[in-house]
C-alpha cells in the first residue's frame, strides 16, 4: 500500500473543513475550521480517495443536517497506542452525550489519568468524527478543544448535549 495522502476542503455550517484520506479512502485527519488546510491536492485522486472522499463530505453534511447521529467511514488516525486507545473509548460515547476526561480514564484502568487523556483528546486527528468534542470538564463545564470552545459549543447544541444558551432581553 503507497503512503499517499489526497487532502480536500468543502464549506460545512461551521466554516471551511479539511479532509485528508488515503489513496484507499480511509479517512486519516480532519482540519478543523480554525486550522489552515493546505487546500485540495494537486494529484488526481485515486478511484479510493475519491470513494472515500465523498463518503466524509456526505456523512459530515448529514451530520451537520441533524440526519446522522454515527458515522459509518474507515478510519486510520495516527498516533501512540495510549492516544488510539483514548480515540476507541471515544467513539463509544454516544450522539448527545458527555463524558469527562476522568471518567475516561478510569474506564482505561488510569488513576489520576485526565491529563493525559486531555492530551490525547488534543492530538485526536479526525474530531467530529471520533467526537472528542463530547468530553467536558468533571465540572461540567467546557474545557479544550481544538476547534476553539465556541465550535465545541456548537458541536455539543446540534446533538442536543447542552441547551442553547437563554436569550437575552436586554
């Protein structure tokens, strides 16, 4: 299997978003709109990358819609075993629901584990996606997320985990 990575960027509700996958299609890393995406590739893309580009953009714009709530794409995210270990136990937190940087932990065996579960929730590679956006503060409060927090926030309404704030009068 060739390395070569096929980059794309498309306008979704919360700004510009990039997608790299593969030349098999699997998807390796999003490019959150706060980040500079290096813009589409120059290479033609593989009949995979196609494939696997289309089927991003489409669930992603489902999503965006409110019409999906699980996404149903390969996934290659590169990092240490600890931090795929951090992004397996994210994908299992569900459409509409928090979890916190200590519960993780301690459902990975860790005593005093929510730093080094909020670093690899950072280095996630493809949020939204692995939904690294679902863990918050033990507080409750919205802490980290390389989107910025307002994006969080937005993420966090559009599947109903928070409610919007209340409108002000004056």
């Amino acid at each position: 299997m060739d390395s070569a990575l096929f980059h794309s960027v498309f306008e979704t509700p919360v700004g510009r978003i990039g997608l790299a996958v593969d030349s098999e299609g699997t998807l390796v890393g999003i490019l959150l709109p706060n980040r500079k995406p290096s813009g589409a590739s120059a290479q033609p893309l593989s009949p995979g990358a196609a494939r696997g580009m289309h089927d991003a953009r489409a669930q992603l714009r489902e999503y965006f819609l409110g019409k999906r709530r699980t996404f149903d794409l390969p996934l290659a995210p590169h990092g240490s075993e600890f931090e795929r270990q951090v992004w397996t136990r994210l994908l299992a937190v569900p459409y509409g629901v928090t979890t916190s940087y200590g519960a993780i932990a301690a459902d990975l065996g860790l005593i005093n584990g929510a730093r080094a579960v909020g670093r690899a929730n950072g280095a996630n590679p493809i949020p939204i996606v692995i939904p690294c956006h679902r863990v918050i503060g033990s507080d409750g409060e919205l802490t980290g997320y390389g989107g910025g927090l307002p994006l969080k926030r937005v993420l966090l309404e559009l599947e109903g985990a928070i409610a919007p704030p209340e409108p002000r009068l004056f």
